[in-house]
C-alpha cells in the first residue's frame, strides 16, 4: 500500500487519467443498461430465429431485395412508429431488428422497448457482422408486411 501511494505522489497526471477513464467506462455502462437497448450476436440471433422471433429490416428497400436474413420482414426505420400499432400482437414475444452497422436498429429498439416490447433486441454489427461471420442472405423480395 505505500508503494502505491507513493506511485500516486509521483505521477499525479496518470493517475487522474486512469481515474478519468474508469469513471467514463462506468458511466458508458451504466448508460447502456438504463436505456434497456439490447444487441445481440449472430449465434443468438439464430437461436431466436429458430424460437419464432419476428426478424425486422429497417434497410432500404434496395438494400433488402439485394439481401436480408431469412423470412426478415421489410420495415424502414422512418415507418416504425406508424406501424408501431401493427406490431402489438408481438409486444410479449421476441422481436429482432437489424441494419447495415447496427446503429439505426439500436435506436429503433430503445423505441420499443419504450413502446412496451418486451423482449426487442438488435443484432450487434447488423447486417456486415451477419455477412462476416458467413451466415447466409436471401435474395429478393418477401411477399409479408411487417406487421403479419
């Protein structure tokens, strides 16, 4: 212990700054865990899928038909809230959201967990982590409306 206050006395700059991180880790933290935003990885995803989780696209229409995962129903993150109404029937069950990077799915999913879905979640990295770790994309479109 008095080596370690003595480090303390010695460099005072480093050990505010490793102060300064620890505190900015655990606000980072605790941050993510009040907002209730989830992600989740491809294997999770999977898992869910096979449970009968309602997959989300909240791409472009482009960028669906040239690939989305499995029976993933197209939803563009701009309509989410006027179809919020059309998805209740979900509220209780898992509903999982994706994009290009995972950044627009997070937030869209911070909108229903507020929105009361209980079991939202994100797929962490979207679709790039998806096609990275070589999971399988269907091409073209689905004939289902997001809210069926």
């Amino acid at each position: 212990m008095p080596r370690l206050l003595a480090y303390i006395a010695h460099h005072p700059w480093l050990t505010a700054g490793t102060a300064l991180v620890a505190v900015a880790v655990l606000a980072y933290e605790l941050r993510l865990r009040t907002t209730g935003a989830i992600a989740v990885g491809s294997t999770e995803v999977v898992r869910l899928m096979n449970q009968g989780a309602l997959l989300i696209d909240l791409r472009t229409k482009e960028a669906y038909d040239a690939g989305h995962i499995g029976e993933a129903r197209h939803l563009p993150v701009e309509q989410l809230d006027a179809e919020l109404e059309s998805l209740k029937k979900w509220r209780e069950k898992p509903v999982i959201l994706y994009c290009d990077s995972g950044v627009r799915s997070a937030a869209a999913t911070r909108k229903l967990l507020k929105a009361g879905f209980a079991q939202a979640v994100s797929l962490d990295g979207g679709v790039l982590a998806w096609s990275r770790d070589n999971l399988p994309l269907v091409k073209g479109a689905v004939a289902k409306k997001a809210g069926a």
